[in-house]
C-alpha cells in the first residue's frame, strides 16, 4: 500500500477541516456582529458571551488542523521490514478474536480516527494517539494476532 497517498488523504483532509473552521469563526463573528441591535446585545450578554466562546473554539479547531497537516508535510513513512516493531508509519491488521473480523490501521503522527481510502477502496483508519494504535505499538509486524493479545479489535 502507498503510504504517501495516506499522507496526501489526511492532509486534505484536515485542510477541509481546518477552511471549515476557519468559515464557522468568521459567520459567528459575523452574527454577533449584525445578528442584533445594539438594545439586544446589552440585554442579552449572555448570548454576546456564547458567540465568543464559539468563535474562540472554531479558531482552535481550524489552529489544531493546520498544526496537524504541518506535521504531515514532513512525515515520510518507510517500508518496515517484517521483524520491526510496530511504531509510526506501519499499517496494521487487528483482527477482533470473537467476530474475526479484521480492520486495517495506518498509524500516523495525527489524525486519529481519520477514516482513508486504501487500494481496492478499502478503508484503513488513521491511528495515532488512538488507543488501538497506542496497544498495538511495540509489536512485531509478524505479529498477525495484535487483537487476540490485547483482547480487542
């Protein structure tokens, strides 16, 4: 599988985010701007208080997104040879040891959770902090059983 294309996926991906944020902050701020009359925003303070805090939280959210995508600007994942641990780059078969059923994760820097598309339009979730990736982290990439020795998928 090619990695970089995983990479370019979840850049954009976060680029969508973070443009998406950027246009939620500037409508909020729009809206306590020439939502209300200056009568009822001294009245409804409160209200004037909440589109603040959006607006900040909107600006996190975009900050959080662009941080993330310039990490991955520099991220080059390698092939790992099949005796390596399991760390940042590898994508992973957990299989779940009651359903059988396996699901493919590419562990990235950022991203956690991101879902991606893969050859064959499979679906390899992003692990990055995320907590399967954080158990499966240190395994060997012979390893083929990652869900039945920590008991999950």
């Amino acid at each position: 599988m090619d990695k970089k294309v995983l990479v370019d996926q979840l850049v954009r991906q976060l680029e969508v985010s973070a443009r998406a944020a950027l246009a939620s902050r500037d409508a909020v701020a729009k809206e306590a701007q020439d939502g209300a009359t200056p009568d009822e925003k001294r009245e409804d303070a409160r209200a004037a208080h909440q589109m603040q805090s959006l607006g900040k939280a909107q600006q996190g959210r975009a900050q959080k997104a662009m941080a993330e995508a310039n990490v991955l600007a520099t991220f080059r994942p390698t092939r790992l040879d099949a005796s390596a641990r399991i760390g940042l780059g590898a994508i992973v078969e957990i299989e779940d040891c009651e359903s059988g059923e396996g699901r493919t994760f590419f562990i990235a820097p950022v991203g956690a959770g991101s879902q991606l598309t893969g050859p064959g339009r499979r679906r390899p979730p992003v692990g990055g902090h995320a907590g399967v990736a954080d158990r499966a982290r240190g395994d060997r990439q012979e390893d083929r059983r990652v869900g039945r020795r920590h008991g999950r998928g």
